[in-house]
C-alpha cells in the first residue's frame, strides 16, 4: 500500500517476522512538521496530594530526570478533583489541612494556607498551573487565594477556576437554578475571569473539561477570552471506575491512539485560532486511578506514542495525572517504586531530546508499527523512533517486525546507533519485579535514580538503507 506518499511493503519469511520496506525520511523539516513544546511531557500532582509529593525524593529526581532530557524543567498543574473540595485560609500555618479515616483516601473537604503556594515556588522548577475552587461559588474566597499565589510564586503560569465542571452535580453551590450546561458554565467562567482578572492579570486557563469539548465554550466567552492563557481538557482513554473493564491490547495500539488523539485537533485549531494555548491539562491512561492496565510496560509504551501524536494533533502539552499516593495505580513514581510508566515518560523524553523542534509521523497511522522523525531547529532529520504496538503477553512466540528507512541524510553504508526500550511483555509490572530496561541497562531505583549502565546497538546501513528489527511491544530510537 501507500503510506503519506512513500512506499510501504508488508511482507514475511516467517510466522513470526514482519518486514516494512523504504520508508523515506525527509531532508529537512516539512511544512506539515509539528512543532515540540520544551515541556510536551508535563505532570499534574493531585491538590490535596500536592504537598506530600514534595515530601518525596522521587519527586525532584524524576523531574530532573526528565529536565536533563529536554534541557527545561518540567511544567506542573496543581489540581484535581479536589481544588473543588478546597477553600482557602490565609491564617493557617501548614500547606494543607484535612483529616481522612485511612492515609490512601482522599478527603471530603480541605483547607489550605499560604505555606501551599511558597511550597510550589520553591520545589517546583518549571512554570506551575495552580487550580483553585469554583464548585463550592465562594468566589471571594477563590479570589484571596488567586492573589495570594500571584504573589507568591514567579513561576505561576496560570490559575484554573473549578476542576472538570462538565461533572459538577445540580447540587453543586455554582449550578444556578436553571440548571447547568456547558452555555451556563461558559458565563460562570467569563463572570468569574471578569472579576478576579483586575487582581492576578490575565493568566487563565479556561475550560478545563473531561466530556465537553472546548471549541463550543470558547466563542461563548466573548471577550474574556483576552484574560485567558490556555484552554484545558482531560483525557482519559479508559475507564477504571465502578468496576469498569479496562483492555491493555487497546490502549497501546497505534491505530487506535492515531484515532483517540485526532478527536482533539479541532479543538486545538480553536484554540489556537482564538490566540490562547491548548494542553491536555490532566491525563493518564483510565480514569479512577487507573485499574489494573496503568502501572504496565505497556502503559510505558502508550505514553510514547501518545504524547507524540498528540504533538501532532495540537496538543502542546499533556499532563499526566499523579494522584493519591499508595493508592494510584497511574502514578510514575511513590513512595517505594518508579513505575513502568515512568520508563515511558523517559523514553519519549530522549527522542525528544534538547534539540527536537519539529515532529512528523512516517507512517499512516493503519497499522500497528508506528514510525516518526524529530527534526533540529535547523530542519535537519536528527533521530527516529519506531514503535511496535503488536500485543505480546509472554504467551507463545514474540513476532518482530523489520523496517527499512532510507533518505534523510542516511549515508550509503557504515552504522547508525540506536537506543531499545524493552521488557518481558506488555503486562510486566516493574513494581511485582518486571525488569524493563532502557538501552539494554537503565532502570530506575525507588527514589527515581538512574541505575545501570545505557548501551546503543549499532545499525548497518548497506546501499544507503538502514534496516532495524523491534519485537511486539517495545520501542527503539535511531540516530541519525
């Protein structure tokens, strides 16, 4: 078949091997290439949680981590479901304050101090979205904290007003009582960015939605789009809620991620049409936590190709959701263990790079091996990933698949160097005592150090062809 202009053969020698032929990588950067944003992989820390994260050694080390990789450091959201449960307390002396009948739960109500913001400006490195509470419609109360962390912290970005609205209940203090919509959170947010914009500027991060979609809310916000920074949606391709059934095989196909993320670019177009930014601003892999699908190798391979089609779909930032701690099957890092996903995370980092500017896909997204080029500000072809979402459990023969690329600079003969991201199967859990590894060494403690030792494989490239084998469910970075 055809692939975006290039020719693409299938075809196998044995049951268990596939091989795609002459894929062509551009000299220089297309006018189609998507622009990288120095922090696409972002974190979002849970609000009442928040502090505790500071609390953990992992915390600072996988941010650096990651920061070491893409020369800035990381972009972070503080917020959640429960900045809607939270009121703000100018004489309270500890960040946060809550009582809970087990330390895994998250509360019902909270209050927060000025201590909380103070925290944020001086653990966190990177520019901080603070989400604060519209649901409980104490907007005097919202306002005093929003001035509080304006002034408390160089690094804000910008301030949410409410979490996922779109859920709020008819009970909600906020619902009016003509009922709620996504018309009558539109004039609650452009109320709300009216009156408190005077005291904080015009840093806003609107909508912030799970189910609506923000092309709709931003023509109703009228003007008061000018107060605002960014616009925010949630994303959670499954669910783990109330006994929901979760499917690994689903979540890591190529295919079927290429579909998920292209129902975001019109909202992004919107966004960016309307002159403001447009960030997955929570996200991670099932809603509740995440069930039994998030702490897996596989999950680490759906946040490669995830965050990298949502580059190419207009999403310039995804968050990834970091939520209760001990209780967050999602999570990257703890109290005890750097999860597989963080494997991922890392992994997508490192294509990325300090020097990826632009991103094109090489594929057309149909198939289950996903291909992609990074391109230096200067245009030039810098590095390639390919992904092979093919599904292995550990059950029976492992297949791989063979791909070819010429172009792109390659030379007519010598070697190239490449990077693997691997593990026992797509179920392996690094917390039950999978062993993935990156570049055949790296793994990480529990503190979220670097351990081992990362060594590229080396590529011959004959007549002006570099040819690379990845099993099912892994990953591998060229250099070019």
């Amino acid at each position: 078949m055809r692939c975006k202009g290039l020719d693409v053969i299938f075809f196998t020698v044995a049951p268990w091997t596939a091989y795609i032929a002459a894929i062509t990588v551009p000299t220089t950067a297309p006018s189609t290439a998507s622009t990288i944003d120095s922090s696409q992989v972002a974190v979002s820390l849970e609000f009442f949680a928040f502090p505790g994260y500071t609390e953990l050694v992992s915390t600072e080390t996988c941010l650096a981590n990651l920061q070491a990789l893409r020369g800035a450091p990381v972009a972070v959201r503080i917020g959640g479901t429960t900045q809607d449960r939270a009121t703000y307390d100018p004489s309270l002396a500890t960040p946060v304050s809550y009582t809970v009948a087990s330390p895994t739960d998250a509360p019902t109500s909270l209050t927060f101090g000025p201590s909380f913001f103070t925290l944020a400006a001086s653990d966190l490195k990177g520019n901080v979205t603070i989400g604060l509470n519209r649901q409980l419609n104490n907007q005097a109360n919202t306002l005093s904290a929003a001035v509080q962390a304006k002034n408390s912290m160089p690094n804000m970005y910008a301030i949410e007003l409410g979490n996922e609205p779109d859920l709020y209940a008819s009970t909600s203090p906020i619902v009016p009582s003509s009922g709620w919509s996504q018309t009558a959170d539109a004039a609650s947010e452009k109320s709300w960015f009216t009156a408190i914009a005077p005291s904080v500027g015009d840093i806003f991060q609107a909508a912030v939605y799970l189910s609506w979609r923000t092309t709709a809310t931003i023509p109703l916000l009228g003007t008061s789009i000018n107060n605002v920074r960014s616009v925010s949606e949630h994303s959670y391709p499954q669910s783990a809620c109330n006994g929901a059934t979760t499917d690994l095989s689903t979540l890591m196909s190529h295919s079927g991620i290429v579909s998920y993320t292209s129902g975001f670019k019109a909202d992004a177009a919107s966004a960016h049409a309307a002159g403001v930014r447009y960030f997955l601003g929570e996200t991670n892999s099932a809603t509740c936590g995440g069930g039994g699908i998030s702490p897996t190798f596989g999950a680490a391979l759906w946040i490669v190709d995830y965050v990298l089609q949502g580059a190419l779909n207009g999403i310039e930032r995804s968050y990834f959701h970091q939520g209760t701690i001990g209780d967050c099957q999602y999570c990257w890092w703890g109290r005890f263990t750097t999860g597989a996903p963080f494997y991922g995370a890392y992994f997508v980092s490192t294509f990325l790079g300090t020097d990826g500017a632009k991103l094109e896909m090489l594929d057309n997204g149909t198939g289950a091996v996903a291909s992609y080029v990074i391109f230096d500000s200067a245009g030039a072809p810098i590095r390639l990933l390919v992904y092979n979402s093919n599904y292995y459990d550990g059950t029976g023969t492992r297949s791989s698949t063979t791909v070819s690329f010429t172009g792109g600079g390659i030379s007519s003969g010598g070697t190239a160097t490449a990077l693997r991201l691997t593990g026992p199967n797509a179920t392996s859990r690094v917390d039950e005592g999978g062993i993935v590894t990156i570049g055949g060494g790296v793994t990480f403690d529990g503190n979220c150090n670097v351990v081992g030792t990362e060594t590229r494989e080396n590529v011959v490239i004959t007549g002006g062809a570099l040819t690379v084998s990845v099993q099912a469910s892994e990953a591998l970075i060229v250099y070019l």
